[in-house]
C-alpha cells in the first residue's frame, strides 16, 4: 500500500491542522492506521492509530488534542490536531498495517509514507 500523508505546515501555538493520509490505488478498509512523528534530533515516537472500526488510542502527550479518524470511502485516515504546541514540532508519518488491531509499535506497520512537517512557532 502506498499512502501520501498531507496537510502539514505552519501555525502558531493554540492553532489547528488537519493531516490526512490517502492511498492510490489500494484501500485502507483492511488495514489498521496510525501517525508516528519524529521531532529535530529525537526518536519517532508514536502518535495515534486506529483500526477497521474505529478503535484509537493516543500518546499521553496529544489525548484530548488530536483526534484520529477514517473514512473509508476515501480511503483516508485523518489527524485532526488542536491546541498545537512547539513541542508538536516534528514530521509526521502515517502507517499502515493489514488486518484489524490498535499498535504503537512502528515494526507492526509494513507501509509508510513520506512525511509531512508541522511546525508550531511561540
């Protein structure tokens, strides 16, 4: 599956983005999404995932702030990304993993897409 995470750019702290991850040519229905992200010097750290019904979970630092969602007509997962501080600066990954289950773990995911950076200013 290849997928494209989109939606990244800057804002100021308090502010709002919307990523999306899409795939061409393949569905997302079968498979279990999440988003990692890794910050300038940091390791990729897990962000938020969501399986076939809609099942989530998030790290502790964005629950109550970002919200992971699917439509799988449009074979899309989004991450909606409220209240954004500068320490949400990072590029953000989608991933994929075929079959139904709520991960943090990166190995769990065989697809990737390229990122997207979110840059958040004080």
């Amino acid at each position: 599956v290849q997928l494209q995470a989109s939606g990244g750019g800057l804002v100021q702290a308090g502010g709002s983005l919307r990523l999306s991850c899409s795939t061409s040519g393949h569905t997302l229905s079968s498979h279990s999404v999440a988003w990692f992200r890794r910050a300038p010097g940091k390791e990729r750290e897990f962000v938020a995932a969501v399986n076939w019904s809609g099942g989530n979970r998030y790290q502790g630092s964005v629950r109550g702030r970002f919200t992971i969602s699917r439509d799988n007509a449009k074979n899309t997962v989004f991450l909606q990304m409220s209240s954004l501080k500068p320490e949400d600066t990072a590029l953000y990954y989608c991933a994929a993993g075929y079959g139904n289950f709520i991960s943090s773990l990166w190995r769990d995911f065989e697809s990737w897409g390229l990122g997207t950076l979110v840059t958040v200013s004080s």
